[in-house]
C-alpha cells in the first residue's frame, strides 16, 4: 500500500518485500522487545537502516496488535464453526438411529414424560445452531480492519487504509481511530458466545453423567470415555464427561476475568489488553477439544430399552391421562389434574404403579376429590401406560413423535447445509486474500519500477 501511494520508493518498498518474505521461515531474536520490534530489526539489519527504516511509517503497534488479533481470530473461529457443524452432524446421525426408542425426560429429577432419544438429540442440535449463529455474528465484528488507525489518531501520510484492509481479506475498515485500537468488544463479543457454547455442552454432558448412573440407567457411556475406581472394580466413571463440565466454568471465568479487565479502562490503548488476549486463544482451545471429543462419543453411546417398568413406577403417563380425560370425556383440565393426581396418591399409597390403575378405580378418586361421575374405557388407560403410545400421539411442530422427528431432522440437515456452505465460503474467502497478497508482494519484490495501475488490482 506504501509503494501504491507512492509514500515510499518503489525499490526500498520491494527490498522490504523480500526481507519479509525471507522472515516467514526464519527464526525471530527472543531478545527484542516484543514481535513487533524483533520483525523491525531483523529487517533493518537485512535492508539496512535508510530502506528497512520505512517499514513502521504509518503504524503503531496499537493498530498492529489489534489488527493481527482479527486476523488469527478469524481463522480459528473458522475451525471451531467447521467443529460445531460436525459435533451437529454426529448428533443428528445418531438421531436418525433412535427416532423409535423411547426414554424419560425429567424435570428436576423426577421422572416427567417420554420422548425418543432421537428427539433428545435434536434439542442439542438445535441449541449448537443457536451458538452457531452468535460465532458467525461476532465474526462479521471481528472481520474489520483496524490497521492505520496507528496508535490512536492515524496519521498525516496519504495512506489507503481501504486497501490495505482489502488485501488482508477484511470485510471493511474500522473507521473511526480511537474506537480501532481502543476497543476489544470483539474478544468480549466471542467470549460471550464461547461461555454459551461451553455452558451447552456442559449441560449435555452433565445429562450423559446423570443418565449412566445405575439409578438413571438411560445410556451406558462407551468405554474409551471412562475409567474405572483405583479401589472399586465396579466402577464406571464419566470422568472425561466430568473434565468437560468443569472446563466450562474456565471458560465462564475468561469470560468475567476479560469484562472485568476492560470494565474501567480510559479510551484508546492499555497495556491490560494484553492481559485479556490468551483468555481469548485459551477458551478457544478448551471448546474445540470439548467438541472434539463430543463428536466421538456422541455415535458410540448405547440407550436402554427398558423403561415400561420406570415409565410405570414413575407414573409418567399421568399427564396424557390428564389430558384424555379432557378429550375424551370433557373433563375440565383443572379437575382432570387433580384427578389424576389423587390416583396416582393412591397408588402409591398403595405400593402399585401406573400399571395398577382401573377404570373403578379411577372413577372412586373422581368422586370423592372432584364430585365427577366417570366411566373410563379400560383401553384408554392402557395407552396412558404405553410410553411407545404416548410419543406417537405428540405429532404437534416440535414434538418427540417419530412422525415429527423425522420432519425435524429433515429441517436440521438443511440448516446445516446453509450453515455449512456460509462458513466455508468464509475460509475460501480468506484463503483467497492470502493467496492473492502473496501474489501481490511476489509480483512487487521482483518489480524494479511501480506497476501499470491495472497490474496493482489484479
């Protein structure tokens, strides 16, 4: 950009060139001052002090910081969407596997309705494009071009900061001086969605652990994911699920440690921006080996077929006979709740399950809580007792009924095409500006006198 605008000769601007080029596969002086300084001196002692000296004209490290930031950034948030994608689509193949088998859901722990695995999945899958959408937002924050705003003011140099933002691959310029080397909402914005993110899979992951618990007994977990007890030889223990959980929490504590950092900062550059940076690469790290290992085990975890006995002893048919009771016998869902509620005391009372209810039964707690005179079908409060039944009769936009599955994972496939073709449009997008300053400084470091025009865009 300095030998298109003419700030610098054309000849000691393609000296520079080629001393650049040459630093790529060199090692650096750890003894400079910080990176910055060690690229100068290594070109300054290459091209000599009168040509080398140019190279800093129009920056500061302020707005180089901030620049190469954005631009490593934007790389990796790159890989963790392409990882995200791919812990979705491991999650939606083995959805496709268990449309037909049924488990409890919970509701604090309790034993609450059935619903098919398949759908238990697809509610994470649905939760992955929401963190999704938020890392593909914060990146069209992140892919601006701070670069020229120097250390807070610009500069008086005729620089062209929309061309040097174009041959990085940025989107646009940050425009305004104070705000490109003062801000770092950027690194809070993806932070932000990272703690989302990691909070998602530590939820999951802390279904996986309570579900293989042998009073749960929903899924066994595959045995390259768990150790066994140094004294208890029984013992199967989630403990890579368990690391999981608790990486989430480093991941929440970046997150506040960076607001707090910043919080109270005076406008334009500080040195505590430094501080903020490896939270940054620290929580990217801890998600993709998250997501990583999510992806292989997700496939690899078996579902228990038995749950007639606890979907009965758990009562967990309870609300649909609430609710046949209002469709079929025009019982009011006020009274029909308590109804059945009163059975399912009784039951209990009784030491009997769900399996144990009657029609005569049901009809003496109808009477005495509710003053209500029923005469239920038998059949009726048989398919209360069918979890398998049950699931089948959720066909509404959203439900566990196999029907209903297989609509949403049709939606989620597609969604994930569009997802995936966007991100991978971006990658391609920064791969071609790569390749294209390389191009560009190639073409100058051999260049003896300024290019025509055309040669410079092209």
């Amino acid at each position: 950009m300095l030998m298109e605008q003419k700030i610098i000769q054309w000849q000691d601007g393609a000296s520079i060139l080629k001393v650049l080029q040459k630093l790529s596969n060199v090692k650096l002086d750890p003894s400079a001052e910080d990176v910055h300084m060690a690229v100068e001196e290594a070109v300054l002692k290459d091209a000599g002090p009168e040509v080398g000296g140019n190279l800093h004209i129009a920056k500061s490290r302020n707005d180089q910081v901030a620049t190469a930031i954005r631009m490593q950034l934007r790389k990796e948030l790159v890989a963790l969407m392409l990882q995200v994608l791919q812990m979705q689509e491991s999650l939606l193949e083995t959805a496709c596997k268990h449309v037909d088998t049924v488990i409890l859901e919970y509701t604090h722990l309790q034993a609450a309705q059935p619903v098919t695995f398949a759908h238990y999945l697809l509610s994470h899958v649905q939760a992955l494009g929401r963190d999704l959408d938020r890392l593909l937002g914060a990146y069209d924050r992140v892919n601006l071009c701070p670069l020229g705003a120097g250390a807070l003011a610009t500069t008086s140099l005729p620089i062209n900061r929309k061309r040097t933002a174009e041959l990085l691959g940025f989107n646009s310029v940050l425009a305004n001086s104070i705000d490109a080397v003062g801000s770092r909402d950027f690194i809070l914005e993806t932070q932000s969605a990272l703690t989302l993110l990691a909070l998602n899979l530590s939820r999951l992951a802390e279904d996986l652990i309570v579900w293989s618990s042998q009073e749960f007994s929903t899924i066994e977990l595959p045995d390259d994911f768990t150790s066994t007890s140094s004294i208890m030889p029984q013992k199967k223990n989630p403990e890579v699920l368990e690391v999981i959980r608790a990486r989430a929490s480093d991941a929440l504590g970046d997150f506040t440690a960076s607001t707090a950092a910043l919080k109270s900062l005076p406008t334009t550059y500080n040195l505590d921006f430094q501080e903020i940076t490896p939270k940054l690469w620290a929580s990217m790290d801890n998600l993709a080996g998250s997501l990583s290992i999510f992806t292989k085990l997700v496939p690899n975890l078996k579902v228990s077929s038995n749950v007639e006995s606890k979907a009965a002893a758990g009562f967990v048919g309870a609300t649909e006979l609430a609710n046949t009771l209002v469709r079929k016998y025009n019982v009011a869902f006020r009274t029909s709740h308590k109804i059945v509620g009163a059975l399912v005391k009784s039951l209990i009372d009784s030491k009997k399950t769900f399996l144990d209810a009657t029609p005569e039964l049901l009809q003496k707690v109808a009477l005495e809580v509710a003053g209500v005179k029923l005469s239920v079908k038998m059949e009726d409060i048989v398919e209360c007792t069918n979890p398998l039944k049950i699931v089948e009769t959720h066909k509404i936009l959203g439900g566990p009924s196999p029907v209903e599955v297989k609509r949403a994972i049709k939606t989620s496939k597609k969604n994930m095409t569009d997802a995936k073709n966007s991100i991978v449009k971006l990658k391609r997008n920064l791969a071609d500006a790569e390749r294209n300053l390389n191009r560009i400084v190639e073409s100058y470091a051999l260049s003896g006198s300024p290019l025509k025009t055309q040669d410079l865009k092209t």
